[in-house]
C-alpha cells in the first residue's frame, strides 16, 4: 500500500489523502485520449501499382449491416458466409463461413444484435434486401400495445395497493 494518489504522467507521488493500493491508477483529466476504445476491423488489401500489402483499420461504425450470402462451390457443396457490407466495396469484410448452413442464422443474427447493425440477405445477383419478418406487408411477430387494455387499467400499482385509503369527510 502506498500513502497517496498515483498518477500517470506525473513526476511524483501525492502524499496527501487516503491510503491507495499501488495498482489503483488515476489518468489525468487532459490526457487527449480516447475514454473507450473504438472497435476496429483490420482489412489488409495490396496495393495495385506497387503490389504491398497494406493493413487498414476500419471503425465498426462506418459498417452500415451485416449481410448473409449462400452459394455453390465447384465440389456441389452449399456454402453460408456472414460479411460486414461498408459503402465502399472494397472494405466489405467476411467474419464467418461454413459449409452447409446449420448455424449461419444464429451467427448473423448474433453479429446483427452485437454490433448493432441491420441484418441484409445477398441474393444471388449481389444485390442487399433488407431481412424483415413480413407476410404482404404486414409485420410479423410480438407487438406493444401503446394503451393498456380496459382490465389492466383498472388495476393498481404494487406502491398503490399498499397505500392505505384516507378517511372522507363529510
């Protein structure tokens, strides 16, 4: 234990204040630096006039989906790929493929949740649709209620059940 505040970039200890343990470090409130780290995808792509490979990080923010694809290798098989679709093409990256397609759903509907971008279906041509759970035009699934229904209206609250009516006067 050491008696004091450890800061890093600072010369010295403060010796001032409650006892701290060593590993507890304070950053300096001007450090410039990011507060949480950004999560990147690392692209590497050669360059075509002089033929290096480069590696680029590219922010998951600029990703606008996440896209899944089958298609039929030469052997015959069927193959499932999830990608992440960026505007410019060239950037587009894959994160999963398998042959067959048991668990492809599950993995692009977890990257779509986890990343927190809108799931998309490649069709065979290369074009994007946007995956909705619709049957003519209609959404399918659980809906919200935006008024409560005649029975739940009438009931009251825990805190307002336990509430004790006052007496009437007169």
């Amino acid at each position: 234990m050491v008696l004091g505040v450890i800061v890093d970039g600072f010369p010295s200890t403060l010796l001032k204040g409650a006892v701290y343990p060593r590993h507890l470090r304070h950053n300096p409130a001007n450090d410039n630096g990011p507060r949480a780290e950004a999560m990147t995808v690392t692209v590497r792509r050669k360059l075509d006039k002089s033929g290096v490979t480069v590696k680029l990080k590219v922010p998951v923010a600029e990703y606008v989906g996440v896209a899944v694809s089958t298609r039929i290798s030469e052997d015959g098989d069927l193959m499932s790929a999830i990608e992440l679709i960026h505007p410019d093409e060239e950037f587009n990256y894959r994160i999963f493929e398998e042959a067959g397609n048991s668990n492809v759903v599950a993995e692009w509907q977890n990257w779509g949740r986890k990343l927190r971008l809108p799931l998309y279906i490649r069709t065979g041509d290369g074009s994007l649709v946007a995956y909705s759970q619709q049957i003519d035009g209609v959404m399918v699934g659980t809906s919200s209620s935006r008024r409560m229904l005649s029975a739940e209206a009438e009931r009251r609250t825990r805190f307002a059940r336990r509430r004790k009516p006052g007496e009437q006067i007169g």
